[in-house]
C-alpha cells in the first residue's frame, strides 16, 4: 500500500492514486497539495521512511517520515519538503484502502 502511494505520486498517476483510497481521494483535504504538485510538476519524487504500524480491530494506521521532492512546471529548480504521513487503512470486502491521510 504504501508503496504503491508512493509509486502513484511519483509517476503523477491520479488515477492510480484514486484506486488506493475508500471513495476519491480529492476528497482528502491532506491530499490536495500533493494532487496539485502532481498535476503541476514535471518531476516529482517521493521517499518515505520509519514506516511503522497500529494495528486496531477493523483497521491499520500507518506512519511514515516523507521527503518529498518536486520541479514545478516550466521551472528549473526543485523543491523539498519534509514532513510526516498518516494512512488510515481499512478493509473493503478483502481490499485494503486508504480511509483516511494527513500530512504534517
């Protein structure tokens, strides 16, 4: 899953990025800045770290460290940004999806 995020943003996949989440993901205020830099960026890459877990009944939450890295278009240089992730994760029927992201 958090691969595949990961993997999503980089590539500017907003559809694949829409599959990982319960609903559209544009309906996660935590994702609209990156929604934005996906659709208006040349390149951008993503780096997650300390990904850790808690476990619950009915879902996981997941943590991570990001750096995430960007070239807006039409521009030379590039931009960092730092910061922490968190995932909600649910099941849907034996799915796993994304119910609920911030960034921090």
């Amino acid at each position: 899953m958090v691969r595949d995020f990961a993997s999503a943003y980089t590539a500017g996949d907003l559809g694949k990025l829409d599959q990982l989440f319960a609903g559209s993901s544009s309906r996660h205020p935590g994702l609209k800045g990156m929604r934005e830099r996906m659709q208006g960026s040349q390149m951008r890459y993503l780096e997650l770290a300390d990904v850790r877990w808690e476990m619950a009944d009915s879902s996981a939450i997941g943590y991570a460290n990001y750096r995430e890295t960007f070239v807006p278009q039409g521009e030379r240089k590039a931009i960092t940004r730092s910061g922490n992730l968190r995932w909600v994760i649910e099941m849907n029927g034996s799915e796993a999806l994304i119910a609920g992201f911030r960034v921090q």
